[in-house]
C-alpha cells in the first residue's frame, strides 16, 4: 500500500517510566566512569539494572561486576540528581524526599561463564535474542517521520518548561506526544492528527489554554518537512486535566518504552530494551549495530529503506543468522549482506570496539529515542555515524 496513515509516539523524560529508563542508564554510566577512573578493565565490567518508581519511592535493583567502589549511597545519589534534572519536586514525587531503595548484587556466576573470553573460546553474547535495525530516506535523520517529530515535540516542550521563563515555564515533566503522517506514494506530505498530553502545574488551566502555550513548539517542531494540514486533528490534554504526574500518578518501569525507543512501530522490535544493560547485552548493543548498519545502508543510496535482523544465542560469539530486507532496493542484496559482514564484525566484542560502547554515553540515551540522533564528540549516539558509506557505494546496481 503506498497510500496510508501512520501514526507513532513520543513519551517525555518525566514519563514514569522514562524516569525509571533515565535511573537505569545512570547507574550503568556511573559503573563505567569508576571503572575507568580507577583503571580498572572496562572489557570485564557487567551491569543489568532496573528501576521502579511510584508515589515518592524508587527501587533499584539488578546485577553487576567490576568496581567495589560504585556504593548504595553513590547509586542512590545518582538517581536524585537525575530526578531534580527531569524536574521533580512535588509533593508526591520529589528528588530530595524520595525513598530510594538499592537492591543491585553480584553476577550469576553462571551467566558470567557463557559471556566470558577464557583464553580458549571468545566473549560470547550476554544472552540469546534477535535485534532488528531499521533506517529509511523519509527525513533527513534516516528515521521514520511520525515518531522522528513526536521526539522534537516533547524535546523543544523539555528545553522551554526547563528554561523556567514564559509560558511553557507552567508545564510539568510528565509528556506524551503523537503524530499521524498521511503518506503519498510511500512518502510522508503532512501532519494529518497530532495529539499531546502535557502535565500542568496550574490545575486552573483549560485544554485551551494549554494549547495555546504548545501549539508554537508544535509548528516549530514539525517545520516545512512535515507540513501540518489545514484540517490537522489537534487533541491537547484532551481529558481536560493533568495536574498528577510522573511517579506520583502512575507506577514507572525501566524497559516498557521499547517502541518509543526504537522506530515508533514502522518497523520490527526484538522485544528486548536496552536501558540500564552494559554493552554485553546483544539487547542493546546489536541493536545499535544493527541501526548502524541500516543507516550506512540508506546513507549509501542502496535503498529507500533498510531493515536488518541479527539473532544470537547466549554464550556464542558470533550471530546466528543476519537478514537483510531493502525497500526499492539499488543493489544485490545476497552482495550487501556479504559486505556487510566485512565491513563491520558483529561478534558482541567486535560491536563494543567498532562502536566504543565502553563508555559512560548512555543516560543521555533514555529519552527522545536512541536513534535518530547526532553523534557527539565525545562517543556517544556512536551507532548514528554513517562513516562506511564510502565502503559500501560501489554495490550501487552492481
């Protein structure tokens, strides 16, 4: 079908279960920033956490090996200070007030011998699964138009209410966006639906007012690329009130986002997440390289779109299977996914060195999505580069 709506959405960093998300990757930054400060082998550090939050509490709990020096008290720090930065101080939910419960333990000795290099066998992937990458032409990040401008909403909403200074100072940190794009001949042309629910801290605000304070993000947000139709559906609060928010108005997990987090449903999920895993977990990293992949892919002109599954088994190193599904394909693609194996090892050792994911990049990763953004300077979003196009340009119609 090349005539259609799609329809994606965007949760804001103070959805409960985003703030959750936000703990998690702290606490696996925190781990990678002793380790390294004491010089200790960055190669041999595992993390797996996860966090619940509700009314004034917080429970961190999982698994983790490496650095002694990571205590309760650090860990607990960390997740007040990513609290107060999402913007947290009411009465029901509070940075400074919050009970904050620290639960993680040691590794299973049972997992650590299948994910280990010995010597004898090498680093295996931290448990089985399949990872799927995606990447398409629509918009010039390589990323699907719906859930690529459901992020920008909630981002520039972020960046104003943070800023404490006009209108938008009135919000609160808890957010969901959605956008439907009418698409043309397999492109999106405009803005057909767009609905947004804002926490507010004027429980006297209407649904009107509200709107009118976020209508301007919204056009800046959505710009010329995705024109918003003169008879544009526009729901805002459209319960009329959201004055309880965060925690305090519905429980937070770490993990329950993993379409928010992906492509916004135009294209396949595995079903693991990825915030509060260290790059063992091929849950993540595979993921990452299968996005990078995708997006060299597309970047390269081979393909209108490419989406690219990798499986693994917990243990062994190297992927099971690779599958590679273009979309107005220019190029073979039993050559591509030749090509592909070449240019980039897809062992979970092989995706942490390309990549550089021994690093403390990923808090900044549990929201607005982990793809879709602009590499940095200092390694993170690594899996946004597209630095193998030149590697791949010549299967053009070959």
């Amino acid at each position: 079908m090349r005539d259609y709506f799609f329809t994606s959405e965007s949760v804001a960093e103070g959805h409960p279960d985003k703030v959750c998300d936000r703990i998690s990757d702290e606490v696996v930054d925190l781990y990678f920033r002793a380790t390294l400060a004491e010089g200790l082998d960055p190669w041999r550090l595992r993390v797996a956490c996860e966090t619940l939050a509700t009314t004034n509490r917080v429970v961190i709990a999982g698994e983790y090996r490496g650095t002694n020096h990571v205590t309760r008290d650090l860990i607990a720090h960390a997740a007040r200070l990513a609290i107060k930065d999402i913007g947290y101080e009411q009465d029901g939910f509070h940075w400074e007030n919050a009970a904050i419960e620290v639960l993680l333990h040691g590794q299973s000795e049972h997992i650590a011998m299948g994910v280990d290099s010995d010597g004898t066998k090498e680093e295996g992937a931290g448990d089985q699964g399949i990872m799927f990458g995606y990447a398409t032409n629509e918009t010039p990040a390589f990323m699907p138009a719906p859930i690529l401008y459901s992020h920008r909403i909630l981002e520039l909403l972020a960046q104003a209410r943070k800023a404490k200074s006009g209108a938008a100072a009135v919000l609160g940190p808890d957010a969901k966006s959605q956008v439907t794009a009418r698409y043309v001949n397999g492109r999106p042309v405009e803005a057909t639906s767009i609905v947004l629910s804002t926490q507010h801290l004027d429980p006297n605000l209407t649904s009107a007012d509200i709107r009118a304070i976020v209508e301007p993000y919204i056009r800046e947000a959505l710009g010329d690329v995705l024109p918003i139709a003169a008879n544009c559906q526009w729901w805002i609060n459209p319960t009329g009130k959201f004055v309880i928010g965060g925690p305090d108005g519905d429980c937070g997990l770490t993990g329950r986002k993993i379409i928010v987090d992906t492509y916004g449903g135009a294209a396949p999920h595995g079903g693991g997440a990825f915030s509060g895993k260290d790059p063992t977990k091929v849950d993540r990293s595979a993921a990452y390289a299968a996005r990078y992949l995708a997006k060299n892919v597309v970047a390269a002109n081979l393909a209108d779109s490419c989406t690219i599954q990798v499986s693994y088994a917990i243990g062994v190193a190297r992927p099971l299977s690779v599958y590679v599904d273009l979309k107005a394909p220019r190029c073979d693609a039993a050559q591509l996914e030749a090509r592909l194996l070449e240019v980039m090892d897809l062992s979970p050792r092989g995706i942490r060195k390309h990549l550089e994911l021994n690093r403390p990049i990923y808090a900044r990763t549990a929201a607005y999505g982990h793809f879709g953004r602009a590499p940095t300077n200092d390694g993170g979003f690594s899996w946004e580069r597209t630095d193998l196009v030149g590697s791949l340009t010549d299967l053009v119609n070959a």
